[in-house]
C-alpha cells in the first residue's frame, strides 16, 4: 500500500509539472499573440501616417509647384497654383506700370 501510495504521488506530481507546463506555454503564446497585435497595431498606424504624410505632399506639390534649381541663378517654382496665380498678378502688375507711364507721359505733354 506503501508502494500504491508512493506512485499516486508521484503520478500526481508528474500531472501537477504537466499542468504547470501547459500553463506557462498558454502563457507564452497569449503574450506572443499579444506582442503580434501590438506590432500589427505599430505597423497599421505607420502606415495611416506615412499616407496622411503622402496626402499632404501632394496637395502642397499641387499648391506650389515643384522647385527647379539653377545653376546661373537663383531657382524657381514651376507649376502649381500659387505659381499661376504670382504670374498673373505679375501681369497685372506690369500692365499697371506701363498704364502709369502712359498717364505721366499724356501729363507732361499737357504741360
């Protein structure tokens, strides 16, 4: 009976390491699904910012055009919005320089 007895304790400690075993290995896989998740989690949001970051770049490219340097002199921007609009007043600017210049002439003749 001794003997009976000596084996139910070892079986029951061989059960007891088994279930420490399991425990700690369904331990290890819950923190690697976790470390998964949150390098999932890392990964998405550098992906959502890196597009915002793209989205931005392109609606300021189409804004400003896109800078072309130049060897002679200083560079310029070509293209975009606010380049179109800058040659535009530039024009309207000139135009009202030489009606300006017009109106001083017509002036110093009346004299």
């Amino acid at each position: 009976q001794l003997q009976r007895g000596h084996q139910e304790l070892q079986e029951a400690v061989a059960q007891e390491k088994l279930l420490r075993e399991e425990v700690e290995q369904g331990w290890a896989t819950k923190c690697e699904e976790t470390v998964q998740a949150l390098k999932k989690a890392l990964v998405d949001r550098a992906k959502v910012e890196r597009d915002q970051l793209r989205s931005q770049v392109n609606r300021d490219a189409t804004l400003l055009g896109h800078w072309r340097p130049s060897v002679s002199g200083p560079g310029s921007w070509d293209g975009g919005t606010i380049a179109e609009e800058i040659r535009i007043e530039r024009c309207r600017l000139d135009e009202d320089r030489q009606a300006m210049a017009e109106e001083r002439r017509k002036l110093s003749q009346m004299r």
